[in-house]
C-alpha cells in the first residue's frame, strides 16, 4: 500500500574501468586497486514509490536473485536502519546491465537507492555519509553515490575527478559473467602494480591486471575482445566479463554495436553521472 503517488523515476548508471591496475593486498584480504572510473550515459532504471506499512518491496530485477542478497534492497534496509525509521517503499528495477559482467549495475542500483530514498524520505544525510554507508555495501557503491568520473585508489573508495566526457565506447557482453571473488583469488594475479598520478597517466602505459585470469577462467572473453579489437582498442572492464572498445563517435559505435555477435551497446561517457543530474544535486 502506498501512502501516495508520488514516484522517483531515477537512473543507475553503469561504468567502465578504463584501466584497473591491483597495486596490493591489504591484511583484511581486500585488494588495493587504482581504476579510472567512467561513468556512463546508459545503465538501469530505477522507480522509488513509497509505502505507509513499512514494507520494502523490490519489483523487477536480476531473475533468480533473492531480494535479501540485491544490493539495492539491502541499500533501503540500511539506509532505513540508519535514519531510526520506520519508512517503506517499492523497488522497481529496470535492469539492462548484465550481472558479473564488470559494469558495476549492482553497486550503481544500490547508490541510486541511497540518493533516491535519501530525497523521497526528506532525510537530508549527504553525500559523505552515504557514501560512507554505501561502502558497507561493496566497494564501488561510493563512486556512484559521488557522481564524478575519476581516478580511484585504495578499495576504490578515493576518487580524484578527471573531467572524462564525450568519449564514445562500444560496450560487448560475451553473454556470461564472471564471480569477481574468483578472479581475485587466482595466485597468478599481479598485485604489485606501481600507483600512478594523475599527472603521469597519458604518458603512462596502462592496462587490467585481471584481464588474463578472467580469460583463463573465461575464455569467449578473450574471444569477445579479438573480435572487438577491429573496432578500437578493446580492454576488459572491471574483472569482466564485459569488454569495451573506444572509438571515433556515435556512428562508429553504433555499427560495431550493432555487428557485434553478442549483446552490445553504443554509450557515452559522462564526467557527472546521470543520477546526479536527474536530483539536481552537485556530485561529491
């Protein structure tokens, strides 16, 4: 039952890690990485409807996943928790990112969740707070709660804006995703990859690290990328299976999109995500 028809209609946009260098392993386990995220124009939808019987309720979604284990459900329990609350809503999630694909749909449906409910229950927290609460989720659910392109280090919770836009991409899902645990656990894995800075990077070479252990794991990814690499440069995005190539402009992407023997899409990137633009509210 709702307590009105007032509805957020919001974005979840996805993301491409333009490169992914692993530069060490903490104690707790967790990988120190150095990514550059871009944020894209193109992702899931999200619509927020809030309820009067304290219920929260997910419509829509990854088939076969629990609402209990979506990040997005687990986003409005937390957020729920935090403010004393006794607030319900609806979920209705649009998916169009694939899952385990390295594009970062649940971290994005998650942080979307956090801005969304954050508006529609007048909470007020901020962005540092629930970027700080979005980290308790996954590690990248504070890079989408930020909104800025950039330059990410430590768990990927330290992001430096670098002003991507307009680059066009091809985007390429070889119809499988890929467990990140999985890959991060191989023992052939590079974990000593020098940091770079900011000011070093377009001279710096530059690539994914977990790119050869998901090939092994995974091979149609390595497939997907020679297929790609007549398109543009063609790189793995996160710890796959998604590849991506850059290219010239909308046309360029399109065509190859739209040849491509798998699913595939012609996006863009943006310097502030589309979430953010969508609340009116400046990124972090």
């Amino acid at each position: 039952m709702t307590e009105a028809t007032t509805a957020l209609t919001l974005p979840a946009p996805a993301k491409l890690n333009l490169f992914l260098h692993v530069t060490g392993r903490r104690a707790d386990g967790y990988h120190t990485l150095q990514t550059m995220f871009q944020l894209l124009d193109w992702g899931d939808r999200i619509v927020l409807r809030p309820r009067d019987d304290g219920r929260i309720e997910r419509h829509g979604g990854l088939p076969g996943l629990a609402p209990a284990q979506d990040l997005a459900v687990r986003a409005a329990h937390a957020l729920r928790a935090l403010a004393g609350g006794r607030h319900g809503v609806d979920i209705a999630i649009d998916k169009q990112v694939p899952a385990g694909a390295g594009l970062g749909g649940g971290s994005s449906d998650a942080a979307t969740v956090l801005l969304g409910l954050d508006r529609l229950w007048g909470l007020g927290l901020g962005l540092e707070r629930l970027a700080a609460l979005g980290l308790e989720l996954g590690a990248d659910v504070p890079v989408f709660v930020h909104g800025r392109s950039g330059l990410a280090s430590g768990i990927g919770e330290r992001i430096e804006p670098a002003g991507l836009s307009g680059q066009w991409y091809v985007v390429l899902w070889p119809g499988v995703g890929l467990a990140t645990g999985e890959v991060f656990q191989a023992p052939e894995l590079t974990r000593n990859t020098p940091t770079l800075t900011m000011s070093a990077l377009p001279a710096a070479p530059t690539r994914n690290d977990l790119q050869p252990v998901a090939i092994r794991l995974c091979p149609v990814i390595g497939e997907a990328l020679a297929w790609l690499a007549g398109h543009g440069p063609a790189r793995m995005t996160g710890s796959g299976s998604a590849v991506f190539a850059t290219v010239a402009d909308q046309a360029t992407a399109r065509a190859a999109a739209a040849a491509s023997p798998w699913p595939a899409w012609a996006v863009q990137g943006v310097a502030v995500s589309p979430l953010h633009r969508a609340l009116g509210i400046a990124p972090g």
